[in-house]
C-alpha cells in the first residue's frame, strides 16, 4: 500500500471536520476523493501533505510512518487550485524549486526540468513569467514542479476548478496520461462527479468529514450503500418500496430480489432508480419493462446527445401508490427520466402528454432509515414533533419524508393501536419529554414499531453517538442503524461494551476482544468507523452515567427483548435528557 | 488609452487639468520660488552658506540619521506588520490602529514625550547613563525620533504585500522540501520587496523633512546635534532669508537625488524580470 490512513480525525472548534478515515490507496493507483465543499476532503489531502495536523489516527507513505513527520520530508507533490506558482520565478526557476532546496548541480536540474516540461507538453516556455502563460499552462508548470523532486506520491486538490470546460478536458488527459507514465500514487480531491469518473481507478466519497463509500466508479454508480452517494454520483430517483418475500414492491411493479435474503423481515426499504433505468410508453402494453404507474410528462429538455423528462406521478385506482422518497413540496413525485435520440424518435413526447412508467432496473440501498413516522396522542402533538431540530435535519439529510401517526390511546397498557391493521414501517419517533417515556416506547414496541426514535424536546445533532446492544441478536440491526445514521450525521461513533461487574478481571481480556470484534464488524459488514470504550455494570445505569457526562451525546440501542422493559430503561428515557433510537430485533 | 473612454470622474481633460493645476499652486510654484530666491544669491555667497563646516555637518546629521531610521524600520516595520497580518491574537486591532498614532500626534508632543522617558533621569534614560548610553541630546536621540515618527510608513507599505503572499505558496514551498527560513528568504522576502522599499523611501522622505520633534530631543548642538531644517529656521530668524533658501535648494536636490536612486533601483529590479522572461 502506498498511502494508508488509519482513523484519521481532525476537529474544527469541536466537530470534526474529518472523521474516523481510514482508507488503503494501492500503488501506482489513481484515487479520487469527492465530496461537496465542506466535506473535509481537502482537509484530508492537507493531512497526507503534512500541511494540516491531525488530532488522531496515523499516516503511512510507502509503509513508512509520516502522522509526525513535517511536510518537506514526506516526499508528496501537491498541486494547489490557484496553481501556487511563485510569480517573481520563471517557468524554469519554479520547475527546479525542489532540486535547487536539493542542492541538485545545475546540468543535472536542466536535464530534469526539459524532462519534466516535455511530460506536461510546455517545451520552450522556461524562461516565462507564470504571469504571461494561460491558466491552463500555468496549472501544467504547477505539476511539473511537483513532479520534480520525484515524490512516492501526488496529490491534486481541485486542480481544474478554476479552468474552462475546453482547457479541463485536455488538462485532464495530460495529468492521467502523467501519472499512468510514472506510476504514480495520486490522491486527486474534486467535487465533480465527472472529472471523479474520468479519471478514477477507485472513488472514496466524503460527506460530513466522513468517507461514505469506496469503489470502482461503476460499482458505486450502480449500487451505491447510501443515499447520499445515489444522489450525488449522478440523477436518481428515490422510491419507499416494501420488501417482501417475493421481491420489492413498487407501485405496481414487484422486483425480483437481486440478491435472496432468506429470512429477512417484510419491510420498507429504500430504492433507486437512475434516470435512465425508467422507461416511458404511450400506454402500458408499449413498455419493454416492467410496470410502475402513471404519469404526466411536465418538463422536456433536449441536451443534445439525450433527453431529459420530468415525469410527475399520477396514482391512480389501478394499483398500489408508489411513493417518492423525497418530500421537497410539489417537487415531490416528479421523476427524473433521460431518453436515447432512439426512444425519442419512437415516441415524442410533449408536456401534459399522459404516460405509462416503467422501469429496467432498481437498486435497493441497504439502509435500515427509511422513512420517518412521528407518533403521539394527538396531531397537534405530532406536527410539534416535526418540528424538532434533530428530527428535522435528519429528514433533511436523508431525503426522506416524516409521516403523523395519531395514536390516542398511547401509553395506555389496555389499548390497541388505533389501526392496528397498518404496521408501523420505517423509524417510528415519539416525544421522550416526561416520566412516562419508558411506558410509551414499550407500548410502541409491544405494537410492532421496530426502530423507535424517542426525542427529548428541543435536541440539537449530536457530537458523540454512544452505541450499545442488549443482546447479541440485535448487534448485526444496531451496526447498520448505527452505521446509517451516522452517515447522515457529523458525530463521532463509540461503542460501549457492558459486562457484569462481578468477576470484572475475569472478563476484561474477554471484553477487550468483544470490542475488537464489534469493531472489525462496524467496518466490514457496515463501513462504520467507531471507537470502543470497555464498562462493567448493569447496561442501562452503565449508559445513562455515559450519557450524562457530557453534553450532546445520543444513543443507540439495540434489545431482543421487552420483558422487564420499563424498569430497564427508565433510567435511559424517563425525563428525557438525550435522544435515544431503540432497534428492536427479536430472536427469528 | 483613449481620451475618449468612458469613466467615473469627468472627462480625462478635466481631471488631468485639476492634476496639474494643483501640483503647480502646491507644490511647484513654491519650489520654483525657493529655488528663485536662492538664485538671487551671488554664487560665491551661496557657496559659502551651503559648505559652512555648521552645514555639512547638519546634512550628515540630516540624511544619515534618515537612512538609519528607515532602515531600522525596514526591520522593525516588516516584524510589525507580519505579526499583524499573520497572527490572530487579542488586542491586534488596537495595536493596528496604535500604528497610526505618530501621523496623528502633534510632532512637538512625539519630541517632548521622548525626550521625558529618554532624558538622563528619564524613565529609561535614568537606566541608560550608567551604562554610557546617552540618547537624549545626541544623534542617537535623532534616530529614535526620527524612526518613531517614520514608522507608520513602513508598516503600512508591507501590510496590503504581506496579505497578498497565500498560504499556499508556502504550503507549496513546503512540500517541495524548502525549511521555514528558505522559504522565508526565496519567497516572501522577493515578493515582498517592492512594497519594502516602497516603505522604505516613505520612511526616509518623512524623516528628511521632520523637524519638531527633533528638536526637542537633539539639544540642537552646532555640528553636532544641529539638523538642517533646524539651521534653515535659524537662518530665518536671524532674518536671512536668501542663506535658508540656500540650505532649502540643497535639501532639495540631496532628498530628490535619493528617491530617484531608489526609483532607478525599484524599476531596474522589475525590468530585470521581464527581461529573463524573454
């Protein structure tokens, strides 16, 4: 491995900016790094540099240790945005800036610089002024001159950001030309999903400080893990689907299931369906795919090479509602649609023209944060707990929607649920204000809401999210709950292992490797990064003490089982002081 | 550039009309007449005024003291102005807006208050005579006055310089393996150096020309404490207006003699640079 980052952490006036990163980048590879501005991927870059400290965690170049090494003695080339050049240098002076620091003799630094002025294609320009060369040019001498002192490894922050389109495209084929001729490890940071797939053998995608996914550009086009990833690497349209056994549900269509999960509960599930993937026919015996549901095109934009519809969804009586994820107001129902000139010359589309859908392909993403379902005694109540920060900004944040359940009878051990005949799908949320909230959440439970979200009033994100299973057959539920939120979040991840206090001694080696395991699950099975902390006690006052000392914290807990419930998690919910999401998995 | 170009200010005839207008009545018009009344000296008179032993010992006091207080500040004006625009530390901007208190002080007031801590029973002098360190009454006096009052120059010149120097260009020095000190001396320093002689020849120019608070601090000894402004208003009292004109024209000729130098050296160091591009 030429570049290994292992947790890498970097706090910003205490959000980390970069969160739990580890990542192994091959050598000679090209790696991208992309993310929307402020995702910490440039801090990232600085931190392999050695421009940017780093509060944990530990950088290895080539298998040598750098976390403390300074800047001029890791041997990377950096190329800056702005290019970077020294204005009072010439061409020449600026390429051999390296060897010069080197001491390197003077026919040996011109053989270098013709060298490296020939690899970016600027022969002849020595003796200019950065000044009087193009930006394009000037970017050119700016990897020249990072390329000369030979470093193990390149990094490009936004190199192209500040060229037009014509000059990026040819800047972009030189820089891969560059790097496959030297083989050089190249770390490239970029917010644009296209120069991401033009140029990578492999993409890592940050968000929130923390690295998302990391793949092949096809692989995380066509089955990204979250929906962060689904929407940013390109169009997609979100649906809420159920899983059944015999596949997934969407509107009238039912999907064979990629992959069998035997075993696996009905559900709600998120899926994605790119623009491409959807299929528009003057009526339903016209499509070559399967059938979702009606629609009426309301925008038809000509892009050159393909057309793009936007499609609004029209339920009608003929089938069962099919359901955007997103709840942007009107926006909500419109399907992105993009057509070959092939299927254009089939059918020509105008807006208002009614349409049968149809779709090729989904992918459901493996996220257990569906959708939200804010439940509480009246609907005064429940819009109240819309309305809530921290529930607001997850809804935000996984472009998903908040539904109101209005259970009169809640917390009331002698009654049924008002409509007993709809399960509860998705995350249940309830409000965890008063002495009353364990009774609640049990009743929630006892009633088939299987992730339970309670919400103290008024809870802003949280910084630290504690992670706890009672019960191993809820652990695989808890870590990708855990997981999922925490994509959604910028908090950092600890997990509390719980053992009885009796024979503490005894079970401390035993602890210290349920925690290592937890760990290497998190990050395997979840892509969760997550510290690990070791108590010994009774789980739930363990929690609430961990809980209490520090401000901003939540909780995720995962049970197998409700009995002795209330007296268990009074402690944990009662007065309602930090939010805590309950993932109930009872033994199959 | 055309005259005809559209722009903020009325037309270009106007403006260039009120340029000239103002430099002749302010600034050109009262040299020619300095130079006029000099010019009605007889020559051999003019000489003597202007070779006197008391003369050229006030223009060495004069523009040696000068150039010892820019280039003082050269050093001490480039610190300040770092420390200002790279560190963020409580109480900078009151240390910033304090960098402008010599141009608003009354000169007199710079003088007497030096002179009180500087004195030999000052509060630092006090300290000082022991040691056979005499500032007030001295050229040593001269400089410190001189260099405090020509300071915010300096410091201002560097400062728009200094934020125009990105991180990045050091972060790049970095990477490709220059130290701090390397980087210091091949980067900031060559980008910066235009606004530091800039600073440099505001400096001296404002200290060339300062006369009240020297005065105060110099004790005014003939040949060696005696700056030339000061023998000029001494001339003057003793109402020979033709010998101070004299001095006058030697002052100016010396002052105009050095910023053109320094111009010459300014333009010669950009015109070298375009030349190695070409």
């Amino acid at each position: 491995m030429s570049i290994t980052l292992d947790q890498i952490t970097k706090h910003y006036g205490g959000a980390p900016v970069v969160n739990d990163v580890s990542l192994d980048i091959g050598d000679g590879e090209f790696f991208v790094l992309l993310g929307p501005s402020g995702s910490g991927k440039s801090t990232l870059l600085r931190a392999i540099a050695g421009l940017s400290r780093i509060d944990h965690g530990r950088i290895a170049l080539h298998g040598r240790d750098v976390t403390h090494v300074a800047a001029r003695k890791r041997g990377v080339g950096l190329v800056f945005q702005n290019y970077a050049l020294f204005r009072h240098m010439t061409v020449a002076e600026n390429i051999e800036f390296a060897l010069r620091v080197r001491r390197m003799r003077a026919r040996a630094r011109r053989e270098r610089r013709a060298e490296l002025l020939r690899l970016v294609a600027l022969e002849g320009l020595d003796d200019r002024l950065p000044a009087q060369l193009s930006g394009g040019q000037q970017q050119r001498v700016a990897v020249a001159r990072a390329l000369a002192h030979k470093p193990e490894v390149l990094l490009l922050d936004e190199p192209f950001g500040a060229l037009d389109a014509k000059i990026r495209e040819e800047l972009r084929r030189t820089i891969r030309e560059v790097q496959r001729e030297l083989g050089i490890s190249t770390v490239l940071v970029t917010h644009d999903q296209e120069e991401a797939f033009a140029l990578a053998d492999r993409i890592g995608i940050m968000n929130y400080g923390r690295l998302l996914e990391v793949g092949v550009p096809h692989d995380l086009y066509s089955r990204p893990a979250t929906r962060f990833v689904a929407t940013f690497l390109g169009a997609a349209n979100l649906f809420l689907a159920r899983r059944t056994a015999e596949g997934v549900q969407l509107g009238a269509a039912v999907m064979p299931p990629a992959t069998a999960t035997p075993g696996e509960r009905e559900q709600e599930v998120v899926a994605v369906a790119r623009p491409e993937e959807v299929e528009v026919a003057a009526s339903r015996e016209e499509l070559g795919s399967r059938y979702l549901g009606r629609g009426v095109v309301d925008e038809v934009m000509f892009t050159g090479a393909l057309e793009r519809l936007r499609v609004r969804l029209a339920n009608g009586a003929d089938g069962p509602l099919l359901v955007m994820a997103g709840a942007e107001g009107e926006e909500n129902g419109a399907l992105q649609v993009t057509r070959t000139p092939a299927s254009q010359r089939d059918l020509e589309l105008r807006p208002g023209q009614r349409v049968a859908i149809g779709v090729r392909r989904v992918h459901v993403l493996p996220t257990p944060l569906s959708s939200f379902t804010a439940c509480a005694m009246s609907a005064s109540l429940a819009e109240e707990l819309v309305r809530q920060p921290l529930l607001a900004e997850l809804v935000a944040r996984t472009l998903t929607r908040v539904a109101v359940r209005v259970e009169p009878q809640l917390g009331d051990p002698a009654a049924a649920p008002a409509a007993p005949a709809v399960g509860f799908s998705g995350t249940t949320v309830m409000s965890g204000s008063d002495g009353e909230s364990a009774q609640r959440a049990e009743w929630l439970l006892r009633r088939g809401a299987k992730d339970l979200l309670v919400l103290p009033p008024d809870t802003a994100a949280p910084q630290r999210v504690l992670i706890h299973w009672m019960g191993e057959a809820a652990r695989s539920a808890t870590l990708a709950m855990s997981a999922s939120v925490l994509r959604h979040l910028p908090a950092e991840a600890v997990y509390v292992g719980i053992f009885p206090r009796e024979s503490a001694d005894a079970r401390q080696a035993q602890g210290l490797r349920a925690l290592l395991d937890a760990r290497s699950e998190a990050q395997a099975a979840h892509g969760l990064e997550m510290r690990t902390e070791l108590r010994f006690g009774e789980p739930a006052s363990e929690l609430s003490a961990r809980l209490a000392e520090a401000p901003a914290q939540m909780l995720i807990v995962g049970v197998t089982e409700l009995s002795r419930f209330g007296e268990r998690f009074r402690a944990l919910l009662d007065g309602g002081r930090w939010p805590v999401l309950i993932v109930q998995r009872g033994p199959a | 550039m055309s005259f005809r170009q559209a722009s903020v200010l009325p037309g270009f005839g106007l403006t260039f009309g009120f340029t000239t207008f103002f430099l002749s009545t302010i600034v050109l018009l009262p040299l020619a007449a300095l130079v006029l009344a000099a010019g009605s000296m007889h020559w051999s008179d003019f000489w003597h005024v202007v070779t006197s032993p008391r003369a050229l010992g006030s223009y060495r006091l004069s523009f040696g003291a000068s150039l010892l207080a820019a280039s003082i500040n050269l050093v001490f004006g480039f610190i300040i102005a770092w420390t200002l625009t790279r560190y963020e530390f409580p109480g900078r901007k009151l240390i910033d807006a304090l960098i402008d208190m010599p141009f608003a002080l009354p000169t007199a007031v710079s003088g007497i208050a030096l002179t009180t801590v500087f004195a030999s029973n000052g509060w630092i002098g006090r300290y000082l005579e022991p040691l056979g360190v005499h500032v007030a009454y001295t050229w040593l006096g001269v400089t410190l006055a001189l260099t405090l009052i020509s300071m915010p120059f300096t410091v201002r010149a560097v400062q728009p310089a200094l934020l125009e120097v990105q991180r990045d260009l050091e972060d790049a020095a970095e990477t490709l393996g220059a130290a701090r000190p390397y980087v210091f001396r091949r980067i900031i320093l060559p980008t910066v150096l235009p606004a530091l002689l800039t600073g440099f020849t505001l400096s001296f120019a404002r200290a060339v020309g300062e006369y009240g608070s020297v005065i105060f601090i110099a004790g005014n000894l003939p040949m060696k404490t005696e700056i030339t402004p000061l023998l000029i208003v001494i001339h003057l009292e003793e109402f020979d207006y033709r010998g101070a004109a004299a001095l006058g024209v030697v002052m100016l000729t010396l002052s105009f003699a050095v910023l053109l130098t320094i111009n010459l050296l300014q333009g010669w160091g950009r015109r070298r640079h375009v030349r190695a591009a070409h």
